[in-house]
C-alpha cells in the first residue's frame, strides 16, 4: 500500500497549495463571483435566446447550470500543466520525486470541488431566480448525479490537461474543452439535433450523460431510473483517469526527450 | 498623445501576435460558439433564410469581435506584468493608456478577422449567406462597431491595470456585453433590463448593423440608424474620456502604493 | 555607531548643476495588506543623501534593506511619504514633474524580465525609442551605436528568448541608455553574470561616468562597490549606517581592530567561544582554507588567546589586518541589527 499512502501525502499537499494559491490572488468573494456571475449570465444569455427562438427555456437554463463544471473544472483543471509552464514550476515540479500525475491529481482536486458546488449553485439559481420548477425534484438523485458530474468531467479534464505538458498550445485546448460542451452535449438543444457522426462523440463525453440526468432527476426520477447514466459516468470518469495517469507518462517522457518542460 | 508610442505599441502587438498566435486565438473560441450554439437554435424556428437566422450571423460576429477586444485588453497589461517590462513603460514619459491604445488597434483589427472567420463558417456549416441588404452602409458600420467596443476595451484595460485577477475579472466582464448588446437575440426581449442596452455603444451599433443587413428589421428606437449611430458615437467618446481619467489616477495611485510589479 | 552625515549639496536651487540628486529624510511605508495581521512595512526611514554630478554613488545593504525602493522613488516609479527628492531640480512629488524628469533618466534592473521575449534585440531597442519620443530619423542610428556599445550587434535581429543571461543584461542596458540619461540608476547590474561579462558591464559604466552621466548603483559585491564607486551609502533595515567615500567610512572603524586567521579546519565552534568580546565575525572557505575575520570590540590585545582558542583548527596564518569595505559592510549592518 506504499504505492497509495505516499502519493496521497503529495496528493493532499498539492491540494493545499492549490487551495492558498487561488485565494492568495483573488479574495475569496472574488473567486465566488468568478464562479457563479457568468454562469447566471450564461443562463440568462441562453434563455433568452430560446424565447426569441421559441424553445423551451427551462431545457437550456439546466442545461447551462451542468455546463457551468465548464469554467470551474474544465478551465482550470486542463489549464494547470499550462500555468506551471507559465509561471515557471514545471522544471522543480518534475525534478522533485513526487511524480507528475500526483501533484496535478492533488492540484485538480479543488476545481474538481468547485465544479460540485458551482453546479448546485447554478441550480438553485435556477429555480429562485428563473423560476425553474423544482416541484418533483429527487434530490437524492440530483446529488448524486452532480457528484459524479464533478467526478467524470475532472477525469477528462486531467486528459485533456495532460497535453500541456508537451504542446504550447495548451491554452487553446483548454478554451476548445471548456466550451465545446454547449454545442455538443445538449446543453442548449437536444444531441439528436446533431449530425450522426457528431452524436457519436457527444455520447463520449461524460457531460451529455451528467446534462441528460440532471434533468430527469429534477423531473423525479429516482438513482434506479438514472441507473445506465450512473454506470456510465462512473465508468468513463475511471477511464479518463487511468488515461490521464497513461498519458502523463508519455507526454513527460517525451518533453524530457525534447526538452520543452518550460517552453511555453 | 505620444503618436509615435501609439503606432510603435501598434506594431509591437502585432509582432507579439504574430510570433505567438496561441494567446488570442482562445477568445475566438467561445463566441463562435456560441453562434453555432444561436444558429442551432434558431435553426429550429424553421426557414434557414429567415432574418431571424442572418441577424444571429451578424450578432455571432459582434460576439467574436468582443470577446476577441475583452481577452486583448485584458492580456496586455497582464503580460507586462508578468513579463517585468510594465516598470521599464511606466518610467517613459509616454503614459499607459497610449501604449494600450495602440495596441487595442491592432486587436480590432483581428476582431474583425474574428467577425469574418464567423461569417464564413455560417456559409460553410449552415448555408447561412450574409447576403448584406446595403454592404455600402454595413461594412464601414461594422468597423464602427469595433472601435466601439474597443473604447469599452480602452476604460476596462484600466481596471485590468489594477488587478492582479485579470483572467477571473475577464470571465465577469464577458456575458454582459454578450447579453445586453442584443447581438444574438433583439433587446426588445430584455423586458426592464432594455435600458442597461441603452448605455452600451455597441448595442446602438448592432441595431444599426441589422437595420442595414436584414429587411423589415425593427430598430431599437423608432429614429432610424442615423440616431443609432449618433447614439454609438456619443457613447464611444464618453468611455474613452472615461479611460483618461481613470487611468491618471490609477497611475498616481500606484506610484503611491507601489503594487504594480506584483505577479 | 559611527555615522558620518556630510551634506555634500543642499538644496539650494543654485546648488542643482552640481548635484542631480538630492535627497532629503526620505521615508515609505508599505501598508500591510488588511486582515493579514502583519503590521505595516518602513521600507525607507528617514534617509539623507545627494549625488554629484558625473558620480558613481553605491547604495548598499543586505536584501530587504530598503535599495530598490529608494531607487524605485528616485526614478518617479513611487512616491514618498515623506522628505524631499529633487531629481535634476526637480521636485518628484510634485505631479507633472515626472513626465520631465522620466525624459532625462533610466534605470536598469537586474535579473531575466523587463523586456519583450519574442521580440529581437533591435525590436525591443525600437519599440522603447518611441516611447520616448526619439525623432524616426535618429532611431535606427542610435539602435545601431547602442548595439554596438553592449556588443550585440551581431545579436540585434536574434529574439530575446534565445539571449543567454549576458545578453539579456546588456541589453537592458541598452535598453536604459536610448533617451541618453543624465541619471543612470542600476539596481544590482551584475547580478548573476559571469565574472568576465560582469568586469565588462563595470566598464561600460566607468565609461559613461567619465562622460558625465551620474549614477546611482546597489550592489552585494563589496569589490564592485569598491572599484566604482565615489561615495557609498549602507542602508540596513530602511536607515541609512553608513555614508562617506570608502576612505572615510574606513575611519569610522579606525578604533576598532580586525584580524585575519587562516585555518586549515573549520573554526566554527572557536567563534562561537570568542562570541562575547567580538562586534562581528565571518568565516569564508577559499582554496581549501578557512578565513575567518574577526573585528574586535575594543583594541585590548587578545591575540595570544586567540592563538590558543583557534590552535587545534591548524593556524595557517594570524595577524592584524586593515579593515576591508566588506569589514566595514558588515560591521555596520550587523550593528545595525543587534
């Protein structure tokens, strides 16, 4: 069990260090507005476009309180390989013996948080401020779901993340992540408006699933309802992990090899 | 004015922009999203000819062009700050706001590649053609536009100066104008929140962009476009008076609290 | 505590062609960022000095002292508290002033940052020409001759990512040196460099001393404040400990003595037994040796005692010795500190 307790001593102290560095820059109030201001607005912007279009508002202010993990986790999580880089750690980062994937699994852990909460705040503005009715929510489901939701999306992130440590472009890609999630995982119409081939990846992205049963939970229906979403994210959020754990190995080997640890 | 730090800064960005693409190119991404996003939507209405659908295409383009001007003004001073060169500017006798002036020149110039790069994929994955009714009228008008959101980018680069939080500042400042400008859907629908649209440049700027584009377009005041652009001009040269200002004084203060050259 | 105050200039207006630089009880304070529960930051007090012109004048004291803020206030980047700095005559506080004043100086920083990576040499050297309003027509022959001062020429059209940090430096140089400065302030100019390119940047600011430019440099390296400097000043802790020519400043430890013992081993625990009668002690290791300079607190002879305390460490060599500027250095900032 070495292998596991002393990664997590590295694990917890990266999380720490994440934690005291956002807090240090912004000041907590700050980093709460961060977090839910443009998720009202996107709400708002989305909706609005609905009524001028004639669809159904409450599909797309959902839709767009899930979307919210997308600044939260996301950004953040893909974007830390990329602010090392940038700030300069990537070089005493890998030098120590800690290993890569474990300091940016503990430094990822408190965005993956914040995606848990900005959701449930999203949701609740949902219902008091757009008036979504929330009448035959199951809440127990809707928990669960965001918890997972938070767990799967921090899984893909930490993938996609892992491409900063060799490419430049890492700020790019995170945007591309970020905010892919609106057109492709039914965030604002439903997937089967997309062409088949699209839909094809949008079922690969533990979002669609997160989306589709945050709004069945908030309609009522119960864990065993949303059993296949369950599995299904619970499965691909482990997926992405070991993926992600895979491909900071090689993406470390192979900026060792070239040597761009700090090019950015 | 120092016009010769204003066309020097001009050239610099564009020299930076062009070595290092990487760092504006992100703001691209999320408007054109979104436009995809609109068009998907209003897709739904029904006729994909419908003017409905082309003044999503032409908001999408507003939409590019902002959050193309926002992360700009944003970053420039962020990678002063970063990169230790923002002491040796301030110990010039050219002030700040001529350096980001120029700069912001240049970002325009992009925003409108960004407008284009939105035209152009509507046609390519929608069919969606702008087909401009008065293209006379439309492409100065759009320029326009730009430089008016630009002159938003000019008053917000100051707060940028003061803040060490850009990129969350940033994230705060992109919806409103996304939402108030009446870029992707009329202001008409804001209900009580129209007049926070009356204050902004761009929005009178919009309105005069699909009055020009879209027939049987109903414009924001029943004056015409001649008001609208009156109304966008008066309001461009309120935010740059604005920019001075604030920006004198934040020199003053920093030289007082010295925390400009925190990272 | 010895301080010698010799007001070289004061500041009668008269006095200013003979003194670009005057400063008077200087003070700034850093507030505290609120609800940090740290009290708020004296980052200069009370500090008193002026520059003559065409002088290389060294401030120096050990991190935190108080140098680059002084520096940061003299160069219009911050503004005093209290006390006056008149930069070539001219009032720093008083708003305006400073758009002047910035015309007539410049101030390098040592270190990597401060200026645009992706651009080249000549870009950058361009760039900050214009924004000091430098006539087109003079630009590209002034870049020219500045390249050739640094001697980059060869570098000019090379990005400055791929500078190494010889390069970097001299190019800030450079850089301080497009709108031809009257008052060249350096803060710490060799940090980090090489000892060959480092004799090479003292050079070049010899050079331009000679040719009337006044400078204000801080330094950690004694010898460097040694060889350049006309007047220096020790700062430790935001107050002035120190100031004179080195000359005068070695009279201040006229009645105290320093001695010299080169051992073979490490001394440390013989130090710490001598602790009591000394004002300060250092020990460098060189060529395998041990150095220890010890400056005692009176002049009682002491040093058949030391002989015995330091024998078993193998006594190379013991004596008395002529104070040093880095005895001096250390004797008022450890003073200072205790």
């Amino acid at each position: 069990m070495t292998f596991f307790s002393e990664r997590a001593g590295v694990i917890k102290a990266s999380c720490i260090l994440s934690i005291r560095d956002t807090f240090t820059t912004i000041r907590p109030s700050l980093w709460f507005l961060q977090l839910i201001v443009p998720t009202i607005f996107a709400m708002f912007f989305f909706s609005m476009i609905a009524y001028a279009a004639g669809a159904d508002q409450e599909f797309v202010i959902i839709g767009n309180a899930v979307q919210s993990i997308g600044m939260t986790t996301i950004y953040a999580v893909s974007g830390i390989p990329g602010v090392q880089k940038h700030i300069g750690t990537m070089t005493p980062l890998v030098i120590s013996p800690s290993g890569l994937f474990s300091i940016f699994f503990g430094m990822s852990l408190f965005s993956i948080a914040a995606g848990f909460l900005s959701i449930a705040f999203s949701l609740t503005f949902a219902a008091f401020v757009f008036g979504v009715s929330m009448a035959s929510i199951n809440l127990l489901s809707v928990v669960i779901i965001i918890l997972l939701t938070a767990f799967s999306v921090g899984g893909i992130s930490m993938m996609i993340g892992s491409i900063g440590i060799y490419m430049r472009t890492s700020a790019i890609i995170a945007n591309i992540a970020t905010y892919i999630g609106l057109v492709l995982c039914g965030v604002n119409f439903p997937v089967s408006d997309l062409p088949a081939w699209v839909q094809k990846i949008a079922y690969c992205h533990p979002l669609t699933y997160a989306v589709e049963a945050t709004r069945g939970a908030i309609s009522g229906s119960s864990v065993t309802d949303l059993a296949e979403p369950i599995i299904i994210m619970i499965f691909l959020g482990i997926l992405f992990i070991i993926l992600a754990y895979l491909m900071f190995l090689f993406f470390e080997k192979l900026s060792r090899k070239k040597g761009r640890m700090d090019v950015f | 004015m120092n016009l010769k730090a204003v066309s020097s800064s001009f050239k610099q960005q564009g020299i930076q922009f062009l070595a290092d693409p990487q760092w504006i190119i992100p703001s691209i991404i999320a408007p054109f999203l979104f436009t995809v996003v609109a068009l998907y939507m209003y897709s739904g209405v029904g006729d994909i000819d419908s003017p409905v659908v082309l003044t999503a295409v032409l908001g999408g383009g507003v939409l590019g062009m902002w959050g193309n001007m926002l992360f700009a003004s944003g970053f420039t001073i962020t990678y002063d700050r970063y990169n230790g060169t923002i002491e040796p500017i301030m110990l010039t006798p050219t002030h700040l706001i001529d350096v980001i002036t120029g700069r912001s020149i240049w970002n325009t110039l992009i925003g409108l590649l960004n407008a284009v790069l939105v035209f152009v994929s509507a046609e390519l994955i929608f069919g969606v053609g702008v087909s401009v009714a008065e293209p006379l009228f439309f492409f100065p008008m759009l320029i326009m536009t730009l430089f008016s959101l630009a002159s938003i980018g000019l008053m917000l680069s100051a707060l940028f100066v003061l803040t060490r939080a850009s990129f969350v500042v940033m994230t705060i400042l992109e919806f409103p104008i996304y939402v108030f400008s009446g870029a992707l859907f009329p202001v008409s629908v804001l209900g009580g929140l129209a007049p926070i649209s009356y204050v902004l440049a761009p929005s009178w700027g919009v309105d005069a962009l699909k009055t020009t584009a879209v027939h049987g377009h109903e414009s924001m005041t029943e004056f015409g476009i001649a008001f609208s652009l009156a109304m966008m001009l008066f309001l461009m040269l309120v935010y740059i008076a604005a920019a001075y200002i604030l920006f004198r004084v934040i020199e003053r203060n920093i030289r007082e609290s010295g925390t400009l050259v925190r990272y | 505590m010895g301080l010698l105050f010799i007001p070289h200039c004061d500041s009668d207006p008269m006095a200013v062609p003979e003194c670009p630089i005057i400063v008077e009880h200087l003070s700034k304070t850093f507030k505290a960022r609120r609800r940090s529960g740290l009290p708020d930051k004296k980052a200069v007090d009370d500090i008193s000095f002026s520059v003559k012109k065409g002088e290389i004048f060294g401030l120096l004291g050990p991190n935190g002292a108080g140098k680059t803020t002084t520096i940061k206030m003299l160069s219009t980047l911050l503004i005093p508290d209290s006390g006056t700095v008149k930069i070539l005559g001219m009032d720093v506080t008083v708003s305006g002033n400073e758009k002047e004043i910035r015309k007539r100086i410049n101030l390098v920083s040592g270190g990597e940052r401060g200026l645009y990576y992706r651009l080249t040499g000549r870009q950058n050297l361009k760039f900050f020409s214009n924004l000091y309003n430098i006539d087109k027509k003079k630009q590209d022959g002034l870049i020219d001759d500045l390249l050739r001062t640094v001697e980059l020429s060869d570098a000019a059209d090379v990005r400055v990512e791929d500078y190494s940090r010889g390069m970097k430096q001299r190019m800030h140089i450079a850089r301080a040196l497009v709108n031809d400065p009257e008052i060249l302030y350096l803060d710490e100019p060799t940090i980090g460099l090489d000892p060959e390119i480092a004799r090479d940047v003292r050079i070049l600011i010899r050079r331009l001393a000679d040719s009337g430019t006044t400078i204000l440099l801080t330094t950690h390296y004694m010898h460097e404040a040694e060889e350049l400097c006309g007047r220096i000043m020790i700062i430790s802790k935001g107050r002035s400990a120190g100031y004179g020519t080195v000359a005068e400043l070695k009279e201040t430890v006229r009645d105290t003595n320093i001695i010299e013992i080169i051992t073979n081993d490490d001394p440390h625990h013989a130090v710490v037994k001598i602790s009591g009668d000394v004002s300060y002690s250092n020990t460098e290791r060189s060529g395998g040796r041990y150095c220890t300079r010890i400056q005692l607190k009176d002049k009682a002879d002491i040093l058949p005692r030391l002989n015995t305390i330091f024998s078993e460490y193998g006594i190379r060599k013991i004596g008395y010795d002529e104070p040093t500027l880095e005895d001096i250095y250390l004797s008022l900032v450890s003073e200072d500190e205790s």
